[in-house]
C-alpha cells in the first residue's frame, strides 16, 4: 500500500489532507518543516504490511489548507495533532515524529494528554536554540521574501531544501518536495512558517521530557546540516530509559537519504514486524 491523500478532515486550523494505509496496530507519521507527509512515501509500504499507518499534511503544508490568515505556528499544529488521533479514534498509537514533528507531537503528548504506546523522534525539533540566521532572517523580512519573482523564490526553496540533504534522493522526490511551496499560497505559507517560529514552544515542554509515559527511541542522521548530533544525544540524556541511534552518513532528511536504514532500525523497536 502507497501514501495518499484519499481523507479532508476539517480542523480548528483549517481543511487538512490525510491518509491510511494498512492493518495493525496503529502508526501515526508526524512530518516537520518544510515537508510534508509525501516525505513518508518510501517507508509507508514496508510499515502497511504489519501496521495500520496514518499520514497528514499539517496545515500549512502540502496539501492541505494555506490560509494566511490563520496561525500554523508549533502550539497550533500540537493542538491539530491531538484531534487528528480524536478524528481516528486512537487512544495509544505508535508516533513517529521527524523534524518539526517532535515539538508538535511532544506538545500533543505533554500539553495535550495524548497518550503513545511507543515513540520514535528522528533528527526532531525538541530543544533550544534551534533555526539559522536565515532562519532569523527570513522571519524578520517577510514581506521582503515575498516580493521576489517567481523564479527566484523557486530558488530559494530548492536551495533551503537542499542544505538538509547530505545524500542525493530522486529528482522525482525532490520536486515533490518543493512544489507545495510554489504558487501564491505555497509561497504566502512558506515564509508564513519563518514568521511564525518561535522557541517558546518548544521552551514549554523542555521542562517536561523526563514524564514522557512511553519507551521513546531517537534516531538521527549523524551528519545533519541542520541540527546536530549532538542535540540529539542530550534530548536522549534528558528522557530516562530512551535508546538513541545514529544513522552514518546521513544527513536531516533520513526517510528518504536511507529509508531502508531506517526500516531496519524501527524493526528492532516497533511491535511486530515493520
């Protein structure tokens, strides 16, 4: 079974896409910035065949809805996570979160009450400080980013992607990850994300990762452009009892740099067979 988009599920952030593959006990996939659930799509095969697997594109992202007058700041997408697993009916799913993805799905876990059975963090968003100064930059010239033609914003999307990737992933990969981004929406949520970043949401439950009710593993790609390996060591110090992997050779976008690595390692810590 493939990842789709089949699902509208509307949202207190909007109209939100989503999708659901196979048969198990239940997989919740939490994608981060500035990708979407496609970023799932060469692992959702292997997990289908002995989980039943969920998927959505957060608001903002993908494609679900771009409105830029609402907020998708990291305290909203927490609060959409916890309805969407209120939308599936799941009460304790398996989450695997990437990037952005932690901070949402540990707000939804410590803020929220939402409760996992167990929880995978892979090269996630948890701890401060984290963004760039282009990060910086961006969020403070919104406007500026929003003027540049077309062309040039392609650009600076392609290139904002590239400098997460330390291995080649398709050409047919690649665009599918810059194309949501492109047009007046795609462009207005794009910059809309800079403008909205703020450490404060993950500052909110740094305090709290010692109560996290469930076994955690972390996996990380060891040569993250983004964010080092070393922010993942000591998130792992900081959760009693977690296990933490590093994947050589690999940089912040391990789904699809080496989804077969981690398959392998999500084998040894999922339920069942993966």
């Amino acid at each position: 079974m493939s990842w789709n988009l089949d699902e509208n599920v509307s949202t207190s952030a909007g109209r939100v896409a989503a999708g659901t593959a196979g048969t198990g006990p239940d997989l919740v996939l939490a994608h981060g910035w500035p990708w979407s659930s496609f970023s799932w799509h060469r692992i959702i095969p292997t997990l289908s065949r002995h989980h039943r697997v969920h998927w959505y594109d957060m608001p903002g992202y993908g494609q679900s809805e771009k409105d830029a007058a609402r907020r998708t700041s990291l305290d909203v997408q927490g609060q959409v996570f916890a309805e969407m697993l209120a939308r599936w009916r799941l009460e304790r799913p398996i989450v695997l979160s990437h990037d952005f993805g932690g901070a949402t799905t540990l707000r939804a876990h410590l803020l929220h009450g939402c409760d996992f059975e167990r929880y995978v963090m892979m090269n996630v968003v948890a701890m401060r400080p984290w963004g760039s100064e282009f990060f910086d930059h961006v969020g403070r010239h919104v406007d500026a980013f929003l003027g540049l033609p077309p062309h040039i914003h392609r650009a600076v999307v392609e290139a904002y992607i590239k400098g997460a990737i330390v291995n080649g992933i398709e050409a047919a990969d690649f665009e599918r990850l810059v194309e949501p981004w492109l047009g007046d929406e795609g462009r207005q949520s794009f910059y809309g994300q800079f403008a909205q970043a703020d450490e404060r949401y993950t500052a909110e439950v740094e305090p709290l990762f010692a109560g996290i009710r469930c076994p955690v593993a972390i996996l990380w790609g060891e040569d993250d452009p983004w964010i080092p390996v070393e922010r993942g060591r000591a998130l792992h110090r900081l959760i009693p009892g977690s296990s933490f992997e590093t994947l050589p050779g690999v940089g912040h976008l391990p789904q699809l740099e080496a989804p077969d690595s981690v398959l392998a390692r999500l084998s040894a810590f999922l339920p069942g067979k993966s």
